[in-house]
C-alpha cells in the first residue's frame, strides 16, 4: 500500500491529539458525573452494580438548577463536536495501522492491542452515543451498560496511550511552529522531515492542501456540528439551529408548548386515570394521605423557573407552579425524609419510578407541579402532577404522578 | 536511553515501564468487560446485535470501509483536475479539488452525524419519545447540501474571478511598460 498524502506527519497527528487530549477528559468525565446524578446510592443509576468502576459517589447538588444541563450539554454537544477531529486523528495515522511486519516484538503486540481497544472503544462511545441521542435503537443491546463499560475500556486505553506517547506529542508538537504553519499557503507546503514512526510518505503526491487548510477543514467541520448540535441543549432562539436534531423543534406559543419526554399514548396513560378519580396518595408517615387536585390547588403554591434537562443533551426551562415537596414531606409526617420514593400512573417501562435524594426533596425549588407557564399541564407533560427538582436528570422528573412514599 | 539494551529490552522490544502501562490497561479494560459480563458480550439472538460486534465493527468500518472509500473518490476527484492541466491558461487556474471536497465532506459529516433522522431510522422509538416524526430531516439535508455546494461554487468565482483581475492587470501592466 501506498501512502501519499503529503501532510501526514507527526506534527499534524500531534495537532489532532493534543486537542483530544484536551477534549476527551471532559466528555468522559462528564458521563461519568451523569452516572452519578442518577443517584446510584438510591440503587437507581443504570448499570445498577459497577463494581469500582465509579467516581467517588456523593450526593448530587439541586443547585445551581442548570448544572444537569450543563454536564450533559457539555457530554453530548462535545462529544459530538470532537467527532471531525477523531476521525482526523485516525486517518493520521492509518499508514500505522498496515505497518509491515505487523508485530516486531511482544511490545508492539501488545501496544497494538491496547490501540484496538483505544480506537474500538472511542468508535463504540461515539456511536452509541450518537444513536441513542436519536432514539435509535438500532445496537439492540442495553445502551446504558455498554455505554457506560464501553467509556472505562477507554479510559483505560487512553490512559495507557496518553503515558506512552505523551513525549512523543510533545516533541513533535515543537518540531514545526503553528504560527508559522498557520501562514503557509499551499505553494510552500511540503511534507514533514521523515520520521521514525512512517507516518510521513517516502512517496508523496503534490500537495492539494496546506496544513492550515486540513485544520480548516477539521475545525470547520467541528464547528458546522457545534452550530447544530447546541440549539437543543441552550434552548431559545438557538434551538432551531439543530436543525438535524430530535429536539430542534419550536412548537409553539402556547404554555405547554414545549419539549415532550415521552408522550401520553406511548405511555399508556388513560384519560380515565386522570380525570376526577385521580388522587395522590403520599406514604411514610402514620396513614396514608389521599389527596385530589383541587386539594392540591387549594395547598401553598410556589412558582419556580427549572430545566428539564435529558440525558441525551437537549433542555427546555419552564415555569413551573406547584406544590413544595417538603410541604408534602410534612403533610405525610415525615419532616426530614432521607429519601422519597416517586411512583408515575405509567404501568410499564424502565422510568415509572423515581427515588429524590434528601436535598432533592427538601430543595425549596422542589415541586410536584401542576401548573406550567401560567396554565394546566398537558397530558403529555404529566398531567394531573408531576415532579420538577432543580438539577434532576430528565427522566426523574416523574410525570402522571400516583404516590409519593417518604423514607426515613 | 541506555547505549545497550538490558536482557529485558531485548526480549521485551520495549522498556519495563511499557509493560507496566499496558498490564495496567489490560487490567482496567479486562475489569470493566467482568462487570459488564463476559457473556453480554455476545448476549444476542442477532449476531450484529451484541457490544463485541460493534466494538470491533466501528474500528473496521472507520478503517477499511470509510477511509478507502474517501480517498478512492480523492483519487478519482485528483484524476480529473489532472487530466485538462494544460498550459494554455496557466495563470488563471483556480485548482477546484478542495471547492469539491469541502462541501462533500460536510454533507458527509451530517450525513454520518444525523442518518438516524434523515433515513428515519429508529421511527418508533422516535415517535414515542418526542410526539414528531422524523419527516423533516432528509429534506434538511438535501437543502443544507445545497446551500454547501452553493457557497462553494460562490467562493470558487469569487476566486477565480479575483485570479483573472489580477492576470489582466498584471498583463496589462506588463503591456503599458513596454509600450514605456
């Protein structure tokens, strides 16, 4: 095989890996956090059981609201924008991957071995991720455990990469200045002095492009995905720019115009349930407390502007009136729950239930909601009640709510 | 480096702290797949539908699928340009090969990005979770491919345009100094 590309070389692969290198931790730090936004002490969090395989847990914060919908724009709009420069990266190094011998010793066996489980493993996180924020499903297996599983197989063949070719960035980084090439037209680009690792082509076609242009390139492309990608999490005027996007939408002016997490028929939910019969019931205290929607009307509202922020990157912030959880605590007697368990009127299906930590419950921001943006809710954003905690991961704001139990 | 390479680099190809790193990296990798479950791995009564598969599948579609495939069309793309390069009209040539690559790889990227959508892929799930169809986005796409292409084609006569005013003027120049 034949290698021409004129620019390949340690300094462009360098450029590519540095901002990686800059960039991947975030991405994967913030998956991490997300995992423990869900609550995994509550035995909510999916995978339920990782072993070791976990930052230190603690109780996630409800403020500032917007911090779920930080970490996780952050995750998705990153990880996507970093997709043109992964693909750079790769295609840097491609002579690498048909090197001949293919094994020159037990070391290079073994460093190709952890650069399969690297590329295997950031392909297979880019992927999934990809597909699930476009509710497809196509994989088949649990995305959730892979996902997760997948980004610690990373971490740990990034980690062993970063150790073992740190110096060589570094120096190859210093070999060319990037102001200089930033000034380079294509007239006086050539290719890179040879270097150890075959990376610069012994035979090498005239350029068609500069350095600064194949940066262009992969910056521009960046970019143009940024541009697409932020609408959905940053919300607003923006949000039509994600054009390409399940939640690129604008619906409307209406008060309930706004974002759907899962609609009312998908969840099987029966006007039936939530007409006059409907009441909640809330638990842990001596008695069961049954209370009806007027009832509720008739309690203390509190208005509150919150995210509804997903797992999948895109928000919408409302304003919501409802209920305090704490007022609730109270009324079931339990004054300082450690935890409350929420249930929805949704029979089936993995987000029926929800547990709110101790200061998820108590936040004074925390409500179960009947009213958003001045009117009812809508069915399909939970009516007669749901739950909206600041900084709650999306799915746990429990729409069509039936019970509340507080746990001491 | 030491001048001479210990028994253990010999044997090794590299030194101890290499093998240090990797069995740290094996281990970590090797954890996370128990966790995960060997037998997930393969847990499918579709055999493209298991974690391995795609693991090793997103490697080899990016490196032996996608990036021949590209530089194959660069080739082709390369060819064309090449076959008309004649001396004729040295001075005015503007090379169209990045005006052709750039909006094909952007409506590569989105096409790579966001196919779920375009070829409503996923229709059901799509449908349950946000209340839409995915209707909109092929025709997106086709329209903000055409909106790439058209710019291009705007910067490639601005360019070439630019490249012939300059020509004129220089001959020009070069016409009055003789006529000087």
């Amino acid at each position: 095989m034949r290698w021409r590309s004129p620019i390949r070389g340690p300094w462009l692969t360098s450029v590519f890996g540095a901002v990686l290198l800059a960039a991947l931790p975030v991405v994967t730090l913030t998956g991490l956090l997300s995992y423990l936004a869900y609550a995994p002490q509550l035995g909510q969090a999916i995978p339920g059981d990782v072993g070791w395989l976990k930052l230190p847990t603690f109780q996630w914060p409800t403020s500032p609201a917007w911090l779920y919908q930080l970490n996780q724009g952050i995750h998705v709009v990153l990880g996507m924008v970093i997709i043109p420069v992964v693909l750079a990266k790769l295609w840097s190094v491609t002579p690498k991957l048909f090197t001949w011998p293919p094994v020159r010793s037990p070391a290079h066996a073994l460093e190709r071995l952890s650069l399969l489980l690297l590329v295997g493993s950031v392909l297979f996180e880019l992927a999934t991720g990809v597909l699930n924020i476009q509710y497809d499903y196509i994989f088949g297996f649990s995305f959730y455990a892979a996902h997760y599983f997948g980004a610690w197989v990373f971490i740990a063949a990034f980690i062993a990469h970063v150790c073992l070719k740190l110096p060589r960035m570094i120096e190859s980084l210093r070999s060319r200045s990037l102001r200089t090439e930033l000034r380079t037209p294509l007239a006086e680009t050539h290719p890179e002095p040879p270097d150890a690792d075959g990376l610069v082509s012994s035979d090498p076609a005239p350029p068609t492009m500069s350095r600064r242009g194949a940066l262009a390139l992969v910056g521009g492309g960046s970019a143009l995905v940024l541009l697409l990608s932020v609408g959905q999490t940053i919300g607003g005027v923006l949000r039509p720019l994600s054009a390409l996007l399940p939640r690129g939408r604008v619906l409307g002016d209406g008060p309930n115009d706004f974002q759907v997490n899962r609609t009312a028929a998908a969840a099987r939910i029966s006007p039936d349930d939530t007409g006059e019969v409907w009441r909640l019931t809330l638990r842990g205290g001596d008695g069961d407390v049954s209370l009806s929607r007027p009832q509720l009307l008739a309690m203390p509202q509190h208005t509150a502007d919150l995210p509804i922020a997903c797992v999948e990157g895109w928000s919408t912030t409302q304003t919501w009136t409802g209920v305090r959880l704490a007022d609730l605590a109270r009324l079931a007697g339990v004054g300082e729950p450690a935890s409350a368990q929420v249930e929805s009127l949704q029979r089936s299906g993995a987000f029926n239930d929800a547990a709110l930590q101790h200061n998820q419950v108590l936040d004074p921001d925390s409500l179960l909601a009947l009213r958003v943006n001045g009117a009812d809710l809508s069915l399909d954003h939970g009516f007669p009640a749901r739950i909206i905690v600041p900084a709650l991961p999306g799915v746990h704001n429990t729409k069509w709510v039936r019970s509340i139990e507080f746990r001491t | 480096m030491p001048a001479h390479p210990g028994w253990f680099e010999q044997i090794y190809g590299a030194r101890a702290r290499h093998l240090l790193v990797l069995t740290g990296c094996f281990l970590l990798a090797g954890y996370a797949v128990l966790e995960l479950g060997p037998d997930q791995l393969f847990d499918s009564d579709v055999w493209w539908q298991s974690p391995a598969v795609w693991f090793l599948g997103g490697a080899i579609v990016v490196d032996l699928v996608l990036f021949p495939l590209c530089s194959a069309a660069d080739r082709v793309l390369n060819a064309v340009p090449r076959a008309e390069r004649r001396p004729r009209r040295r001075g005015l040539r503007v090379p169209i090969v990045n005006y052709i690559r750039v909006p094909v790889l952007a409506s590569g990227l989105l096409l790579l990005l966001f196919f779920p959508g375009i070829i409503e892929q996923g229709k059901g799930s799509h449908l349950a979770a946000t209340g839409h169809t995915q209707d909109p986005f092929l025709g997106r796409w086709l329209w903000l491919t055409v909106l790439f292409c058209c710019l291009s084609v705007l910067a490639y006569s601005i360019r070439y345009g630019a490249g012939r005013l300059r020509t004129m003027r220089t001959m020009r120049t070069i016409e009055r100094e003789r006529d000087d």
